[in-house]
C-alpha cells in the first residue's frame, strides 16, 4: 500500500490544485457534449502542478513531471462529458512502472466551465473553474518525454 500511495502522489499531484473549488455546481449547468470535452484536450498540452500532459488527436498520451523524476505514456478517450486518461508511469530512477488511470467530467454554466477530478469523488462537490487555462494548443511533452526516455 505504502508503494501505491507513493506512485499515487507521483501522478495525481498533476491535478492543478490552485484552482478555484466551488462548493456546488451552479444550478442549472449543463454536462458537456464529448464533441466538447474531446475538443478541450485533443492537440494540447495541460501544464498542471507538477505534470504535463500531451493529448495527442490519436488518443494517445505523454507525461513528464516537471521534476523530470518520472514519465508516462498511454491513452485518452471521452465518453459522454467524460475524459478518461490511463498512463503508465516510469520512475526514471528505478524504473518502477504503475499503471494509473483518473477521470474528468464536464459542465457548463453560462460561458463558465466547470471540471471534476476522479481523485474528489470522497468529496460532496469539488468543482475547479479554471482547467481550461491550463490547457494551450500544441505538443509541449514529446521532447522531453523522449530525453527522459532514453
């Protein structure tokens, strides 16, 4: 367990936890398309706390902790207002592998998106409000992620 919880930190610590977290999703917010939800990842990086991710259009990803301690790779799909993500993580230290999969759903209230992580389900409502920031166009993993793998 001990072991889990330590590959736990290594990824989810890529959650952006300065975000804004709203106590409740706004009434009336609406889930999103996965046509939307697809459209917010595919092509683009996230630059979390402690990770990035590229989300390629092919569904596959990378990921490299910006501490450059571990990488990943895998795969993303959407299903409804849903982007699920499963990496495989390697420890570039001891080569330690764990396969980690987390989840995202999706709202919109009036021009306002709204995101849950998989990791706040224990939580009554955690909405973050500004996942969409953290997201911008283009591959900003691949090099990296290709130095780390060697």
């Amino acid at each position: 367990m001990k072991f889990r919880l330590s590959v736990t930190a290594l990824f989810f610590t890529c959650v952006p936890l300065s975000t804004t977290l709203s106590a409740t999703l706004p009434e009336g917010a609406t889930e999103l398309s996965s046509q939307e939800v697809r459209s917010m990842y595919e092509g683009k990086s996230s630059d979390w706390k402690s990770v990035r991710i590229f989300f390629a259009s092919d569904g596959s990803a990378k990921m490299v902790r910006k501490d450059k301690k571990a990488y990943g790779e895998g795969n993303w799909k959407v299903s409804g207002n849903k982007m699920c993500l499963t990496i495989e993580t390697v420890q570039v230290a001891s080569g330690k592998k764990q396969k980690v999969d987390d989840c995202y759903t999706w709202h919109k209230s009036g021009e306002k998106y709204f995101m849950r992580w998989s990791g706040d389900e224990a939580k009554a409502d955690a909405y973050r409000d500004n996942e969409p920031s953290r997201l911008s166009k283009g591959d900003r993993v691949s090099k990296e992620f290709a130095g780390l793998k060697k």
